[in-house]
C-alpha cells in the first residue's frame, strides 16, 4: 500500500516534493499526465490541494514513484521526505524495451 493514501496531500507538502525531486510544475504536471495550471493552482492552498481525488490519486502516484514519502502529521504538521538512497529510477519493462527507448 502507498504511503497514507487516506490522508490528504496538502499544497506545502506538494511544494515541498518538487522542491525535494527538483522537478517543475511542467516537470509533475507531464509525469502526472495533469495540466499545469491544476498543478500550480493546487499547490497555491493551504491545506488540502482542493483537486478531484483522480488529479490527487496522479500526483501521489508520481511523487511516490520518484521517491517521495508523504508522512504523517505528529504534531508538528504533515511533511515529505525522500526514500532511503533517493529517487527511484524509472525502468522499462523487459517487453518493451527496443531500439527507441535504448539509452
């Protein structure tokens, strides 16, 4: 199971996750397959992102698989943090690759 899919992505933690990746907001918006000005107009709240839960189930998605944790708040507010030794990398599966995606 992902990480605390019950709890709301808030506009701070989804700030706070690009700036861990070094991602742009075009950067999540084409990994997220959601338009930029969602992406933007989200992370503007405070407090949840204020999004439908398919935008919001795209962009945990494409945190988490980059390596983003969102954790819990326990008392001092919600946060993100980056899963032991950093970003996963991609991978292609062994089907598709070919001499296009060969790098």
């Amino acid at each position: 199971m992902q990480s605390n899919e019950w709890k709301p992505i808030t506009g701070a933690q989804l700030r706070a996750a690009r700036a861990l990746l070094r991602w742009s907001a075009d950067d999540l918006a084409e990994k997220s397959m959601i338009g930029v000005a969602t992406i933007r107009r989200a992370e503007g709240r405070e407090g949840p992102l204020g999004v439908t839960a398919a935008n919001e189930s795209a962009i945990r998605s494409a945190l988490e698989s980059a390596g983003v944790i969102f954790v819990d708040e326990n008392g001092e507010g919600p946060g993100v943090r980056l899963r032991k030794g950093g970003a996963k990398v991609a991978s292609i599966p062994i089907e598709d690759l070919n001499a296009e995606n060969d790098e």
